[in-house]
C-alpha cells in the first residue's frame, strides 16, 4: 500500500512555489535495520573497550569471557549488515549502492 511507504512528506516552500510538491520516501523496514546496526555497532564499540581495559589490567580470566561476548555481538553486527544489504537490494528504497 503506498500510504505505508511514505512516512512522511516534505514540503518545500520554493518547490512549491513552482508547483512541485517534493516526496520523500522513508522506508520503515530500512529505518528500523539501520537502527539494529547501528546498535550493534554501538554494543561492540562498548565492549571492545571493556575489553582493552580489562586486557591492560592482566585480568585475563575476565578478558576471555568478553572475548566469547564479541564474537557473538560480531556475529549479530554481519547478520544485522547482511539483512540491511538484502532489504537494500531488494527493495531499492535507498539511493546509491547498497551496503
Ligand atoms: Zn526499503
């Protein structure tokens, strides 16, 4: 349905001036798997300088257990940027290449 694509309308004042009435497409599904990478990104961001902290501390028990913890959150960040490039492939609702 397209009211379902378009989350919103822009107007610009100059555009319409002309006539023009500007639209610009927000996909939803694209909004909400940007925002799982991006957090992700965050989360590895956050555990890797646990990480360097606990490493430079000698406390090595501690730093293989966080170890364990970015691999899996590594493993979530390529699933989350594989289903963003997939929905960016299929759906082309974004311009330029996919991710
Ligand atoms: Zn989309």
């Amino acid at each position: 349905m397209v009211a379902e694509r378009f989350a919103g309308v822009f107007p610009s004042p100059l555009l319409q001036d002309l006539g023009i009435q500007l639209r610009m497409e927000i996909c939803a599904e694209y909004t909400r798997l940007a925002a799982t990478v991006e957090t992700i990104l965050s989360k590895l961001t956050h555990l890797t300088s646990r990480h360097l902290d606990l490493f430079k501390s000698g406390d090595f028990a501690a730093t293989k257990r966080l170890d364990r913890e970015l691999e899996l959150t590594i493993g979530e960040k390529e699933r989350a940027i594989g289903a963003l490039r997939q929905h960016m492939l299929e759906h082309k609702c974004q311009a330029g290449k996919p991710i």
